[in-house]
C-alpha cells in the first residue's frame, strides 16, 4: 500500500522487482536511494521504492523470500525480469509460488515485465491479467515499464478515492 505523507506531500509507492535482469532494470533508472521519483501531480510528488529480488527469491543464498513475503502487505507494484543470458532466465515455479502469495487480493496489482514474451504470458496464464508493459530486456528501455506501472498506479489511486462531502 502506498505511503501517503500529506504534511510533505509525498506519495511512496513499493515496487518488487524480481528476476535475472532485476539489477540491469534498476541500473538504469539510476535511482537514488532505491527510489525514483516522479514529475509533480496534483501537488503531490509521487516516487517509486524499488526493491530487487533473485529469479528465485526462495532458492537464493540469502533467503530473500522472506523478505519478499514481508513486502507483500505494502505491495504496489512488481516488475518481472528475465534475461536470454544462460542462468538469468525466470523461474516458473517461482513465478508459481509468487502467485500463490499475492492470491486473493495482490493478483491486479499492476505488473510490468522487463523480459522476453514468454515471461509475460506466463504471467497472464497464471493470474489472468495482462501485464502494463512489456519491454526488451537487451534494450535500454526500462523507463518505459515505469511509465505503464505509472499509468495504472495513478489510474487505481484515483479512482479508490472517495468523492468529497456535498457541500451545504
């Protein structure tokens, strides 16, 4: 759930990115702090707070999914990556178990893919929703993944707030 701070106007949204190409992604939104921050709307300024998981949070060294699994409550929004490099592919059985833990509610969160079409329509298989945007993982161009996520972030906080008393 995003962190909302009206005394300083900011908005904070959380974002998991999670894959082989999970640290290309995040390279180059040369972040700062983890975080990125957006233009100005409606007087509020709205960032992203990413954090990187493995393609296989649960298999990792470190076991990241814990860590993953604790982020879920606050989650806003995830990035899947997957690399054509041998050994950064995604995980299917982890991409399984992620559905699994974002079921019932976390399933429409909005999602984008840095990542090859397979990735992408696994995840429309396994949750039914396609994913905002689709960009090629050997481009430059994960800033427009941000903008998909972006869109429908906007779109969804918009639309959940409440309309303002009647007047009189």
């Amino acid at each position: 759930m995003a962190t909302l701070d009206t005394e300083q106007q900011q908005l904070v949204f959380h974002v998991a990115v999670i894959g082989g190409a999970s640290q290309r992604f995040v390279e180059l939104l040369h972040l700062v702090n983890g975080e990125l921050e957006l233009g100005e709307v409606k007087g509020y300024r709205p960032r992203l707070a990413f954090r990187v998981f493995a393609d296989d949070p649960w298999a990792a060294a470190v076991n990241e999914g814990t860590q993953l699994e604790e982020l879920v409550p606050s989650l806003d929004a995830l990035v899947l990556t997957d690399a054509f490099e041998e050994g950064k592919h995604y995980s299917s059985s982890a991409l399984e178990r992620l559905v699994k833990l974002l079921s019932p509610t976390k399933l429409r969160i909005p999602t984008g893919v840095f990542g090859g079409p397979a990735l992408a329509e696994e995840w429309q298989s396994l949750t039914g929703v396609p994913p905002a945007h689709v960009a090629d993982p050997r481009g430059e161009d994960a800033l427009s993944v941000v903008k998909g996520l972006a869109r429908q972030l906007f779109r969804s906080s918009i639309r959940s707030t409440p309309p303002p008393p009647p007047v009189g």
